[in-house]
C-alpha cells in the first residue's frame, strides 16, 4: 500500500493531511487568518513579531509559527495596556492626593495671614521676645534699687520700695499685649522669602 500524500488540492483548496507539516502563505492569506492589513504586517515583521522567510517561491510566512507569534505579541500587549491602566491609576491617585495636599496647605497660609492661626515657631519667638523682657526688667531691678534701698531706714521701707518696684515690672509684662500686625509682618517676610528662594532655583 502506497503511503498517503501529505498534501492533497483540487482547484480551489489545499488540503494539509499530515500534521506537524510547515505550512508557508503569502502576505495577503496572513492578512486574512489575522484580519489586519498588509501595513500591518509589514509593521509587525519590522518590530520583530513576525518573521518573513524567503523561499524558492518568494518571500512567505509560516503559517502557525506566525499565528503563535501573533498571539504572544497581542498577550505581551494586554499586559503592557494593563500594567499602564495600574500606573495611570497610581499616577491619578497621587495627583489627587497633592491636591488635597496643597488645598489644605493653602487653607492654613490663608489662616495664618488672617491671624486666625501661628506658625508654632512664630509663638515662641514672640514668648521669647516676653520672657527676654521679664528677664532683662528682673536683672536691672538690684542696681535700679541699689541706692534707694541703701537709704531706708528699716526694712519695712525697702520692701515696700522692691514690691512697688515688682509690682511696676508686673503691670508692664501685662500690657504686653498680642499684636496681630507683627504676626502679619512676620508671615508676610517669610512668604516673600520663600518667593525669592523659588524664584532663585
């Protein structure tokens, strides 16, 4: 019994009968399986997905080697189309959370300018700026009182001259008094500051 022909056609069909078998088409059949145009298999075979083979009958293409290739590159696209949906979702995610960021920023600048809020370092150096006057009023109470006291006659005198004395450095730490103008001046030198260093880079 004679073997069986791998290939069997007739006018209009080929019949492959034997499996495995290389099975070469022209560009214009490989369009059809893949329903893309002939641009786009040249674009293929540019960047590599599809390789032209030249044979004894011109430039053809390996059917299932090209359909397996083409699978892999639409499979490597999904992954890269999905891969860019979950870096645009964090990118959107970010963006959103720098403006919250920068809205909530801008409400406390615009708090600080209004007086409605301070800087912590802004309250202590204004605190400071008390506890260096208190400081400097309480050394200069001995050489102020030095000499009256020196001059009393009984100690019930100098007491009454020191409290009198306390009681002045009392009533002028209470006079000092919040002054929103010079939080004001101090947010807006900083401001101008921060201005001049964006600027400068």
């Amino acid at each position: 019994m004679a073997d069986k022909q791998p290939v069997a056609f007739d006018d209009e069909n080929i019949f492959i009968l034997q499996p495995r078998m290389n099975l070469f088409v022209k560009t214009a059949d490989l369009c059809i399986l893949l329903n893309v145009t002939k641009q786009w298999i040249g674009q293929l075979v540019n960047q590599g997905d599809l390789v032209r083979t030249e044979t004894e009958h011109g430039p053809m293409f390996n059917l299932m080697d090209s359909a397996s290739l083409y699978r892999n590159s639409l499979t490597e696209k999904a992954k890269k189309t999905e891969e860019e949906k979950k870096l645009d979702k964090a990118k959107a995610a970010a963006e959103v959370k720098l403006k919250v960021a920068k809205a909530a920023m801008a409400e406390l600048q615009a708090k600080e300018l209004q007086g409605k809020m301070h800087r912590a370092e802004d309250v202590q150096l204004f605190t400071q700026g008390l506890i260096d006057m208190v400081k400097s009023s309480l050394m200069q109470l001995p050489g102020q009182l030095a000499v009256e006291v020196s001059l009393c006659e009984t100690a019930e005198e100098a007491q009454i001259l020191i409290k009198d004395a306390v009681k002045d450095i009392l009533r002028e730490i209470s006079e000092f008094d919040y002054d929103p103008e010079k939080y004001e001046a101090l947010v807006r030198e900083r401001q101008n500051l921060d201005e001049k260093q964006d600027d400068d880079e």
